[in-house]
C-alpha cells in the first residue's frame, strides 16, 4: 500500500538527508543542499530540505566541526537540532538521501514504499550524472522545478540496477564524529561535491566553479 500524502505534498518537493547520529554527515548535507539551491535560484523554489539519524541525538547542536566547515562554506549553521528518524520523516520524504549503504537499507525495511526513492547520496549522484537532463521538465515553468524533481528521482530509480558503483565504498561517506577538523573538512569538499551534479539535476542550473 502506498504512503499516505497529504494534498500539500504536491506543492513542495521533500528531500531528507540521513546518517547515524544527525550531528555530522546529514547536517552538513542538508544545509549545504539548501545553500546551493538558494544561491543557483535565489529561493527554495518548492524544495524542503531536511534530516535524520537512524540513531539521532534528539535535541542535540549540530557537532562544533560539523558547525565550522559550514561556515566556511558559507552555509547557515542556525537553527539545527538533531532529529531521530520516524517514520513520519519517511512517509513526507519525495527522495531519500543516506551517507552510506546501511542507513539505505535501514530506511526501507520501515516501508511506506521508500525503496524506490531511497538512495545514497554517492549512488543518486553517479545515476544523475548519465541522466539525459533535456528530457526531464523545464524548472522555471509554474511549479516546474517540483515536477522535474520527481521526474529526476523516477529516472534514477529506473537506472539503479544497470548502473552498479565500481565499489561497495563509492557510495558512502564516511563518518568524521569525533576525528579533527581536517577530517570533516575533507568530508565537507567530498558532500559539496557528491551534491553539485544533484543539484544541477534538480534545478537545471549548473554550479560555478569553486562554489
């Protein structure tokens, strides 16, 4: 059966973020997310992003080098307390993007048909990139950008099988909860990264260089 979604799902298109302790990894990932969407369009256009852990830290800040490469990126740290994943956060989700192979197959086996919209941030990234991008649906049309994200997540499900990642490590990024802030740093550059091309997808508007 499939998830219920409330008649205001078809105005918005949700993108949540998830990793273990939602203090790290889906934090950085989903503010960066939403930084690259506003500079590219200067809104959020109809995107809604947002995370998890699959063990969160209710309640807890954002960990203070998670915090401080997002400054440096130029992305807003305000506001965040970690969540734990429910399955409300599934149900509401239109794409699911995890930091490694496990948090995907924790996601799935809650159901609420989330297998065909749950992938690695890494996997979703390598699929986009072999997507014929002028087939999917004008994002500055009424409502467009919503259409061409579902678009987009639909194509990546169709490809999943015939695209396989040259590793099982390929698809994941690593956790840096408790290492220094080169560390996080260097997995800052590895989400902004594995994020642009999603991007570019989502919004049809390419990334500058060094952003």
């Amino acid at each position: 059966m499939a998830a219920f979604r409330p008649p205001e799902a078809d105005q918005v298109f949700r993108i949540l973020h998830v990793s273990t302790g939602n203090v790290c990894r889906s934090p950085i990932t989903e503010r960066l997310t939403r930084l690259a969407v506003v500079e590219r369009l200067g809104s959020d256009a109809g995107l809604v992003v947002e995370s998890a852990g699959t063990w969160g830290h209710v309640g807890a800040p954002m960990e203070a080098h998670a915090a401080q490469v997002l400054g440096e990126f130029g992305a807003d740290t305000d506001g965040f307390t970690g969540r734990e994943l429910l399955d409300e956060h599934v149900i509401r989700a239109d794409l699911v993007l995890t930091a490694t192979r496990d948090h995907r197959a924790q996601v799935i086996s809650m159901g609420h048909s989330a297998g065909l919209r749950t992938f690695t941030l890494k996997e979703f990234t390598r699929l986009v990139r072999v997507i014929d991008m002028g087939k999917l649906p004008d994002a500055r049309e009424p409502g467009g950008l919503v259409i061409r994200a579902r678009a987009l997540s639909r194509a990546a499900a169709a490809l999943r099988g015939w695209l396989a990642a040259p590793t099982a490590e390929a698809d994941e990024v690593q956790d840096p909860y408790g290492a220094p802030i080169p560390y996080f740093r260097s997995v800052g550059e590895e989400i902004r990264a594995a994020l642009d091309p999603v991007v570019t997808a989502i919004t049809g508007v390419p990334g500058t260089p060094g952003e």
